[in-house]
C-alpha cells in the first residue's frame, strides 16, 4: 500500500532531551515535508526537502532540524524541546506539481 | 479524534445540499492552488488541485473556482454526502528560485457538517 509512514504515534517528553520523529514513504516521491498543526493557526511548514541531500526552510523551522540522506526517508529532529513545540506533527511527500502532498497519520508531541 | 481548529469558520449543510467552501489566498505570485480535506484524527487528504493558467477545474463531484483578480479560491461539493464532513483547507504555493512548488502554505481551514 502506497503511504506516508510516521513514529512514533504519540510521544511524551521532557524539556532539552532530544528526540526523533522518523518518516518514510514508499512512493519514490521526490518531494517530503513537515508541518506542524496547533488551533487556531493550522498547517505550518517546518522544512521541505525537493531530493537526496536538498533541503529548505519552510514558515516556522526554528527549533528543528531535518535530513534527507536517503529519498524514502526524512526524519524531524528536535535537539532542545521545549513546551511551545508540543503540536500535531505531519510528514507528507508528493511526486510533483498537479499531484498534491499525500500526508502520515500524524504524531502528537507533548513537551513537559 | 484530533481537534484541528477551535475558531474556524463552519458551513452546515443538508444531505443533498450543494457546499461551496471559500477561501482567500495572500501571495499574488501563488501559482499552483489546492484544497485538502482532513477527517478527525487523520493527515489532509489531497482533493483537487488548478493552476493559475485556469479559472475553473472539475473532479468528481468537487469543482475549484479560482479568481486571482481577489485572489480568491471556492471549492465546490455537489449533492454533499456525511461522509464529507470534515475540515477543508485550501493551500498555496509557487515557483520561487528554483524550489518548484515543495514550499506549500495553507489557508486556516472551514469545517464543513453535513447533517442526514
């Protein structure tokens, strides 16, 4: 089955302990992305990434980092959690122009 | 499920009933428009997509209007069912520099409710 596979589901941690959230996808899409959704504020772009090794900012990437050393995988890092990034976290991927973003399930970060 | 929004504008609507979803874009250079729906608890699912050469686009059951004069997006739904109770969102992008269209900004979203 074709899709956007994001770990963990839900995740619970501390302030500055560093984390992972790992996507992958198995459409050989060129493009991947992160976005985080809050209330009130909906989708914002992290980081986008168009290929192996290219990666850009998106809207709000402060406090984030990203990598893309292999096509099928983009994970998010967060070296230094803190509370204001607890948020509904998606990872999409998209093959190019006319096709859209086709987007995980979501992970739900809460920062204590 | 997830709650996705705590202020956003809400269409209820009849079964049967035609929606008409609007929405306003904000960056003149947008290029390359398209609409999501997200159910509870689930990523957005991609719906339809125009590009700024066209004025309208058909799907099934679904039609975008865009009017870049107002900058001005529509996502129609025809004869709208329950099962198309969710939250729509329209998103933006463009061409800038080289980066084709992987930079993608959403709209704040309308939930749409759909009552038998």
């Amino acid at each position: 089955e074709a899709q956007v596979t994001q770990n963990p589901r839900y995740l619970i941690t501390v302030t500055g302990k560093k984390l992972t959230v790992t996507c992958s996808q198995n459409m050989n899409h060129e493009y991947m992305s992160w976005y985080r959704q809050d209330p009130g504020l909906g989708l914002r772009q992290i980081y986008y990434s168009m290929n192996v090794e290219v990666t850009d900012k998106g809207d709000v990437p402060e406090g984030y980092k990203v990598s893309r050393k292999e096509k099928r995988n983009f994970p998010l890092i967060l070296e230094s959690p803190s509370p204001n990034q607890t948020s509904l976290y998606f990872c999409a991927s998209m093959r190019g122009l006319g096709y859209g973003y086709t987007f995980g399930s979501g992970t739900r970060l809460t920062v204590v | 499920g997830e709650s996705v929004g705590l202020h956003l504008p809400t269409l209820s609507v009849q079964e049967g009933d035609n929606s008409i979803i609007n929405c306003a874009y904000s960056n003149s250079a947008s290029d390359y428009f398209i609409w999501y729906k997200q159910e509870s608890g689930k990523g957005p699912q991609f719906i339809i997509d125009i590009r700024s050469n066209m004025d309208k686009r058909q799907g099934q059951r679904v039609t975008v209007l865009l009017n870049k004069t107002v900058k001005h997006l529509s996502l129609q739904i025809a004869a709208t069912q329950p099962g198309d109770s969710a939250v729509y969102f329209c998103a933006e992008t463009r061409n800038a520099g080289g980066t084709s269209y992987g930079k993608l900004t959403f709209g704040q979203g309308t939930i749409l409710t759909v009552h038998p």
